[in-house]
C-alpha cells in the first residue's frame, strides 16, 4: 500500500522525506485538534503568513467542517501587504526588520483585529534557499499567537531545504497555538 502524499508539503527529489512524511501526518492531527478547541469554544482562527504562503490556512481548510472554526487567511508576504492587510506600522518593519518579533506579533494582533476571530497565528521568516544573514539565517522563523487580549511570540531556526522549513513553519505554528489553546483552559 503506498502512503498518500498530501501536495501542500512537498518533498525535494533525491532527499530522505521521512522527517516531512511525519510532519503531514501530525499537522492534520493537530488541524483536528485546534478544530475541537475552537469548536468547544465558539471561537474563530485567523491566519497572517508570510514565509508559509497559504499553507497554514490550507492545512487548516483541508478538514471537512473548517468553516465552523476557520476565518479567514491572509497572505502577507512583502512589506506592503503586512501594513495594508494587517495594519503593521511600516516604522516597525524598517526599524526591526520582517522577519522579527516585533512585526510577528503585529501580524497576529492585526489578523485578530482585521478579521474579527478571537484567535491568530502568524508566521515572518526566511524560508531560503536565499535571503539569509548572519543575524537572520535561513530557517529563522518568527511566530506570533493571539488568543482575545493575550499575545504571545517565539523564534525557531529550522534545518533543511525551502520545503523542510516551510513544512516545520506550519507544524509548529499549529502547535504552539494549539499548546496555547490548552493553557487557557487549564488556567479557567
């Protein structure tokens, strides 16, 4: 029996694909998962990608049943589209660059604010092959989490090619949001 490949992830010819095989399958776990927390809660999703393309609100509409929890997703890839879709100051982009904590958590608040949900992620970062610096190598990604009033960021530098740091990007957008999802509801 041969394993279904889903297309949003794709898998470079010639490398070892086990690592992304296990991501696909896990994301779809964890899309299941934030469905069943938003759900229980009435509450809607947003998302602002930048690096990812789409692919989060993608994996997200993959599941039957998405309209029930999901918004809407906004693709904001350059500089211009963070300010006019998400109202990121474009001060803040040129005093700390795009891809940083300060603009990711803009994004998150801005996709809150812009689409009415009460939950967001976002996602600022260089996905390569191109692009890096020192300060900023391929494979840094800036995340941002929005639930009602509380934000939240982190950074990851992730290994790979173009399609290993995006598949890693939306797995662990997915589950930081999720793990914060969970908090909330322990914390009430």
């Amino acid at each position: 029996m041969t394993e279904e490949r889903n297309p949003l992830h794709p898998v470079p010819q010639g490398g070892d694909d086990s690592g992304l095989l296990f991501l696909e399958r896990d994301t779809l776990t964890l899309c299941r998962q934030l469905a069943d927390g938003l759900c229980s809660r009435g509450w809607m999703m947003a998302t602002a990608e930048s690096c990812t393309g789409g692919l989060i609100a993608a994996a997200c509409t993959s599941l039957a049943g998405s309209s029930q929890w999901f918004e809407r997703g906004m693709v904001s890839y350059s500089n211009l589209a963070k300010s006019e879709l998400l109202g990121v100051a474009p001060e803040l982009i040129a005093q700390h660059g795009a891809v940083s904590e300060a603009v990711a958590r803009a994004m998150a608040l801005g996709a809150c604010e812009r689409s009415g949900a009460q939950v967001a992620l976002a996602v600022t970062g260089v996905a390569g092959p191109d692009g890096g610096s020192v300060e900023k190598p391929v494979g840094t990604v800036w995340f941002g989490w929005q639930l009602g009033n509380l934000g939240a960021a982190e950074m990851r530098v992730f290994p790979g090619d173009r399609a290993a740091i995006r598949a890693a990007t939306v797995h662990h957008a997915l589950q930081g949001l999720l793990a914060r999802l969970q908090a909330l509801r322990r914390a009430h």
